[in-house]
C-alpha cells in the first residue's frame, strides 16, 4: 500500500470511520433480521462465503501475498479461523436466542478482550488503567447476562425481534472471544503480510474451510426463495460488514492515525443499541442500559495510558 497522502482532507477520514462504524454497528440488527428468515448457522456460513467472493478480485488486483514464514501462515490460519468462521457462526447462532440490543452491547467488550489476547501473546502485563477498565466492562456483561438465567429460556416464540436469553448472550461472547482472537492473530500476520492482505486472504481460507460443510448446512432454496429483506441482510454482511468496513476503517486508520481513529468505536456499541431499539422495537431494560454504562466507561478506560 502507498504511503498516506498528507493533503487528505480531515472530512474524508471522518466519513470513511462513521461509514465503518455504522456497518458494524448496524451487524447485529441485520444479523436480527437475517436469522428471522434463515437457519442461524445458514447465515453466518452465507456471510462468510458471499465474503470470500468479493474479497477475490481485491487479492488478485492488489497482487495480495500470503505470509512466506510458517508462523506468518500460522497466525494467519487462527485468524480467518476466529474471525471468518467462528465468529459469523457463534454471533449468528447467538442472535437466533437473544436480542440485537444485547448483542450490540455484548460486541462492546471487543477490545477489551483483544487487549487481554494481545498481552497474553506478547508476555506483558497491562497497565492499571486497563486492569480496572476490564473489571468495569466485565462486571456490566455480567448484569447483562446474569439478568437473564430464568427468563425466556425455552419459551415459544423465543425468536422474537426483543427476546433474549442468557445462551445466546454466552454465545455472543464467545463470538467476539473469537473475532478478538482473530483480530490479535491477524495483527500478527500483518506484520509480514499486511492488512489487506490478511483481511481478504482469512476471508478466502475461512470459506474453503466452511465449504465442506455447505451441503449439510445450506439449503440452497432457502436463500434463493428468501424475501427480499433476508437477502439484502446476508449482503449486507457479506460486502458490508466483511470488505466495505473493513477498507473504510484501515484507509481511515491510514490518514488519521489510530490513536485518533480507534477511539471512534466506542461509540458503536450504542449506535447498535438505538437501532435495535428503534428499527425493531426492541425494550431498553434497566439492566441493559446499566450494563452499557459499564461497558463503555470500562473499554474506555481501558484505552487510557496508565
């Protein structure tokens, strides 16, 4: 990739990150509405497949190379493993038993848990500011969560727009485990490879892993035969959620530089919240908005230089 171009006007970088966060933002809602009319496990293997095939023409125009060393390869293995297969699978099956809203929030932790994986890998202990944000951000998942053990587990109709139970939201958090997972290993990879390349590379290595599996999955008649609005869902996070926010976000971590850039995500956790609340009338509980003051204010803090 070519060096950034210091005449880029500080309106573009704005635009290209609320472009990325609102995609990520609205993944939940759309995810939401994508398993109202698909098998959950359907919808994170169609993610991920209709993924790997808008990231092909990126990696052959961009002349996009694998990692030439075995732990370059390897890091990037265990990130299209967590970021392209196991996180669309958990996160829609997640969805398919709890709320957009919950799920929303419950992505919130996302770097706080990618700052635990990174210092787990790098053998350095986190600085204080951190250690106090994790607690605040875990302490709200677990109101989050823990309000739902007894409620709605196994009802009828627990697939509603606003029902959530507690093993969906386990299920969401072991999604963003994942995608945290990925995103450290991926960071890794990227040191030999770069991001474009390990981004569409891990798309197209998690789909040739997924493919096997289609057959007993997939229904081929059931997203062809889909309405319109379930079709446009798993496009949305096929080339939306999976290739556009990802370009948007390293173009603008480019130009504007991450310190000033990656502090823009603390918000999405809130504006998947308002969607949720807002598009599918879901209910905004205590519990829930307790739980993002939390979570916020911990992955905030977390940021902060100790």
């Amino acid at each position: 990739m070519t060096e950034p171009v210091r005449t880029t006007s500080h309106s573009a970088v704005l635009a290209a990150v609320g472009l990325s966060v609102f995609i990520w933002a609205a993944t939940p809602l759309v995810t939401k509405i994508a398993v109202g009319g698909l098998y959950p496990l359907a919808v994170g293997v169609w993610r991920t497949l209709l993924g790997a095939l808008g990231a092909i023409p990126f990696v052959i125009l961009g002349r996009l190379r694998l990692p030439v060393s075995g732990p370059g390869r390897a890091w990037l293995l265990v990130s299209a493993l967590g970021g392209f297969v196991a996180f669309p699978i958990l996160f829609s099956l997640g969805l398919g038993r709890t709320s957009a809203g919950h799920g929303a929030l419950l992505l919130g932790v996302l770097p706080v848990l990618t700052g635990l994986f990174a210092a787990l890998v790098e053998r350095r202990l986190p600085g204080r500011s951190w250690a106090l944000g994790c607690v605040l951000a875990v302490l709200g998942t677990a109101v989050l969560v823990g309000a739902r053990f007894g409620l709605g587990a196994g009802e009828p109709g627990m697939e509603a727009h606003g029902r959530a139970t507690w093993q969906g939201d386990v299920l969401v958090l072991l999604s963003a485990m994942a995608a945290s997972t990925g995103y450290v290993a991926g960071a890794l990879a990227a040191r030999e490879a770069g991001t474009w390349a390990v981004t569409f590379w891990g798309l197209i290595i998690g789909a040739a892993v997924l493919l096997p599996f289609v057959p007993a999955v997939v229904s081929l008649d059931s997203l062809w035969n889909a309405s319109g609005p379930i079709v446009f869902s798993i496009a949305y996070l096929a080339a939306g959620s999976s290739i556009l926010a990802y370009a948007a976000w390293y173009w603008a971590l480019g130009m504007g530089g991450i310190g000033h850039t990656g502090v823009t995500q603390f918000i999405q956790p809130l504006i998947g919240l308002v969607l949720a609340v807002a598009i599918l009338n879901e209910e905004l509980t205590w519990p829930m908005a307790v739980a993002a003051g939390a979570i916020l204010g911990g992955v905030a803090l977390a940021r902060r230089r100790s």
